[in-house]
C-alpha cells in the first residue's frame, strides 16, 4: 500500500472537488439549463462543499451563434453574477476555454474584474503551444489555471512526456489527466498518474482527474487517480456529462471523508431537478453504445447518434465502429 | 505492476466466466423468466465462449411454495434438462445452495445422473461448518464446488482468516470473495484478494469474485481480483441481479482477451430480451438508495423498499438508514 497516498479513512487536505455539471453536463443540452437549476445548483454545492463550480465554457461568439445555445456556453461575467452576485463563499468559480474556439484575449478579462476564479485550459497534444499562450494570458490576468490534456488514450508515450514537461515548464497551476473516451481501465490510470506525478513533482505542479463512464469506470478511475497523488477532481451530479457522462458527484462526495463535504444536499437537488430533467427526456449516462466507443478509444459522437436514432441493434453497430476504426 | 497476475493484453488460461443472470437476476422477477429467455440465454452463453452458467437455486420446497416462484428457484433435473438436453458443449452448468435453505442431501443427486457440473455453496461466516457439510456431500456426489462467503464486509479479519483456513482444509475447489452489500472500493478488493490468495496458494485452491453495482464499482472491482489473482468471475447480463446489480457480462467480456469470448452474442441478447423486460418495468441497477447502502454497508431491502414505494426523497431515506445502523 506504500505507493497509495492517503488512506481510506483519513483526509487529504490537497483535495479540490470541481463541479462541472453545467459544463459537461451543458454538451447534452446545448446549455440550455434555466436559471432555477444554475442557482439550485450554486446553493447546493456550497452546502455540499464543492472546492469549485465551473459554469461553463467561454467560447468565441464569432465561432458559435449563441442563439443556438444557452448562455453557459458563453458564460458572460454578467450572467454569472445575475446568480452568485460577488459569490462572497468559499467556493470558487471556473470556467473552460477550448484551444481555437475562444477569444481569450478579449472574453476572458482581469481578475480583479472578474468573479471567476479559474480558468481550466483545454487542448489536445498538438495545441500546447498555442494552449501555453493562453495559459500565460490567464495567469497574467491573475487567475488559477488548469490545462486539461484531451484524447491522452490516443498520444503515444513519447509525445505524451514532451507535452507534459512542456506544461510543466509554464505556469500552468494543474496538469489534468483526461480520459475523454473513457477508454482507461484503473491499471492504466494507476500508470498514468503516476507519470503525470513524477513531473508534478518536479516543477511543483498538482494532479487533476477528469473520466468519463463509459465503462462505468469514471469513479473508480477518479479515485485510483486520486489514491495515486492526483488532487483535483471532476465530476458532475448524476454523471451527467457527454455520452455515457462522468464521474457522479454522489459517489465521490460519499468517498471522500472530508467532513466539509456533504452529498445530502446534492442528493436534494437531485430529487428536484436531475430527475426532473431525465423525465423531460433529457439522456445521458451509460449504454452498451457507449462502452463500445470506450473499449475501441474511439469519439462517442457516433455511439450519441446511435442512442438519438433510438437504435438497438447492438451487433450491427459494433461492425460499424470496426469498420470505422480500420 | 510486479504484484498483478498477467497483463491488460494477455490471455489468462486460469480465468474462468460465470453467469449468474438467471440465479441473481431471478432475485428481481422471482426466478419468472420464461423459457425463450432462458433458452435464448444458454445458447447466447454457449456463443460467447462463457465457462459456467447458473440456472438458479436449488431451494427447499419444504420452505419455499413452489407456487410462488419460477422454476429456477428449484432448479428441478427435468427443467435444466427440457432447456439443454444433456448438454452436449463446453459450457458447464451450476447452481447455487444457500446454507440452511435447501435439502441438498434429497434434491442434489449424483452428478452421473445430473446435467449439473458444479454446485455453488452460498454460506455466511458463523454456518461455515454446516456449509463445509454441503460442501463434501456435493463433492463425494462428483460435483466440482465452490463456497460463497457472504457479507465478509461485516466480518473481522480474525473470524474471515479462520473461516478461510477451515474452508480451504475442505475438498471445495473455489471459494469466492463476495461483495454482498456493494461496500467495497476496489483498494480494499485489492487487499482481500490477496488474502484469500495467500491461502489459495497454501492449500492450492482457486479464488472467484462475486461483485454488486451499489457504487458503480462491480466492474472495476471484479477486474481488480482478477488481476490480484482470482480467476472465477462472475457477472450477469446488463448487470441483472438484486438491487444494483452485479458485474455487467457485456463489460467482462469486452475486458477479457481470451479470443474465446465475444460479447457481441451477449448484446443481440440484451437487444432481445433485457431491453423488452426493463420496458415491463422490471427494475435494477445503480440508483442513489442502493449507492446509500452500499456506502453504509448494509443490506439493500430497504433501498429495493424505497425504490419499489418509488420514493424520491433521498435525504430522509438517508436520515433513515442512519437512524438503522446506530
């Protein structure tokens, strides 16, 4: 157990909790979440002990027409404090920007200006320079920064290590290991914190976790993740997320024995709005289409069309992928 | 990784799958599964290269009306043999016994005159000695066997290491770590695993897995034994089986690398008849009062209560167990 860090009953003060139900979460239903469910979710997860609430994307309004997506898309430092005022609390609020789909330079403003606390960086291998940029733009601005490395299962051992030295060297606060296509089993998470330690480890950075379900492995990567040094992690209420979804902040909260955090009050607002949401129609959460684009580390784009097309013809779908993945 | 037995590409030969759907799944429906269900399963079994399927309990009729359950409650002769003539493939067959709940010494005949290969010996930690008697009466009749000790996560390790030496000093071939409550995180499957394999490799015997779905951590469970060195892995269709459920058989199956396996008769089955069955609204599977349970390590009846009542008031049901447990 030498390697673990922590044990099963004790606390780990390193420990940051990140909500991104409404980030995620926001992929399944074009961001369109009413205000009712923003603010719940804001009081819940101060109630719950959540360490951050991300509340969105900041993406480029000259990419994407926000008239086809709720404003989380977005997330307008006027919308945000149309729900947190000041956010006079100890939970902190973050937001992600993609590589190449965000005007950082203009959207993203002082911090000093600003009631976001964090910007979360997302890249894949072959923007990390242009991911560094806007690592330094946030981090001269006076926010917390992550960069969260998308697609890892599909970068060679190679690329992966210059890319996290690369990272490491900026000022980046938080390397995020992402299993965007939940294709990792614990053994290879177990492996590739690991990795990602011994960099955080040498240029003082921290650890952050984010799965996804597709093998209903989401909690149990995150917490191998978390056994093996990483400290910040993502999940969402109920797992809603992209596809089969994410790690529930349910199970984590139920983990975690941090006396600050309580699941009573995610569980409340489950039972008002989450079901709520499922009844309307609104799907996400594991399938067996989902596992197949996880066990082929492949997008689960085409696995969400199969679910929307109300197919069930399981086998056929499968030759497909192969044929795909040829 | 010098601690795991074989690697994520490798075929392990000692690795042996057990299908437990109409066994644990009949806890949801009564064991009422008509006889296309379990037909089309054997057959979808028998394609996917599974090792053991289990029909079902043999349970006393002097204490359960056979008017008030299917068939496979009992698991006559003439009712294994009416679905699989005498078997005539590689596939064995078994059944479960729970310790003083059935009359094995009338309704268990020799296994030359049975189309049953092994009997399953589901036993708690205080009738160890009444399931040692099972065991060698089973044995003696030709049968291979395996001990189930159940709800070793409310055991102490003094009484687990006794009970394990008096079973291994018995003629049983498999004895099984079950995680009845779904408690376990896979950290602590880790630890036991290697226990019962301590005394697996003493008294050289073989060691299963039985997982259940409270914290959506059946799967990674069940694959973090295996790789500890347990062999027997059980599983069911889509998960079927009390409450949350067990090990998802299309999951294992897509893990596994033995070339023997393929899911993809598993998930034409799922498209035939576990889809039609959760439409008549046959029920199981994570929910929130089962992670709740699972989380306080007790029984699931009052979540299967809560979730039959279709109560949605997560917070008092948690206030509720706690209440229980003190």
């Amino acid at each position: 157990m030498s390697d673990r860090h922590g044990s099963l009953i004790s606390v780990r003060p390193d420990v940051k909790v990140v909500d991104c139900t409404l980030r995620d979460g926001g992929l399944v239903n074009n961001f369109r979440f009413t205000d009712a469910f923003v603010r719940d979710l804001y009081l819940a997860n101060i109630k719950a002990g959540v360490d951050y609430m991300e509340f969105g994307y900041k993406a480029s309004k000259e990419i994407f027409n926000p008239d086809n997506f709720g404003k989380w898309k977005f997330c307008n430092e006027e919308d945000i404090r149309a729900i947190v005022g000041d956010n006079n609390t100890d939970m902190k609020i973050s937001v992600m920007a993609d590589v190449g789909r965000t005007d950082f330079k203009k959207d993203i403003i002082d911090r000093k200006d600003s009631v976001i606390d964090m910007i979360r960086i997302a890249t894949y291998i072959n923007t990390i320079p242009a991911a560094i940029e806007m690592i330094e733009d946030a981090h001269e601005k006076g926010y917390e920064t992550t960069v969260n490395i998308m697609a890892v299962s599909k970068v060679n051992d190679a690329d992966l290590q210059a890319g996290l030295e690369m990272l490491a060297q900026s000022n980046v606060d938080v390397i995020y290991l992402v299993d965007s296509f939940g294709a990792f089993y614990p053994e290879q998470v177990e492996r590739l914190t690991n990795r990602y330690m011994q960099i955080a480890q040498k240029y003082n950075k921290t650890i952050g976790i984010h799965a996804h379900n597709n093998q209903q492995l989401a909690f149990a990567n995150t917490i191998e993740a978390l056994s093996r040094g990483a400290s910040y992690l993502d999940a969402t209420v109920s797992g809603m997320g992209r596809g089969a979804g994410n790690c529930y902040m349910e199970l984590l909260l139920s983990f975690l024995r941090n006396p600050k955090y309580n699941k009573v009050a995610i569980m409340s607002f489950v039972e008002k709005h989450i079901l709520p949401l499922k009844e309307e129609g609104v799907v996400w959460g594991f399938d067996i289409p989902y596992m197949l684009t996880g066990t082929l580390n492949a997008h689960p784009s085409t696995a969400i069309q199969f679910i929307k097309e109300k197919r069930k013809d399981y086998a056929m779908f499968y030759q497909e992928l192969i044929d795909d993945a040829l």
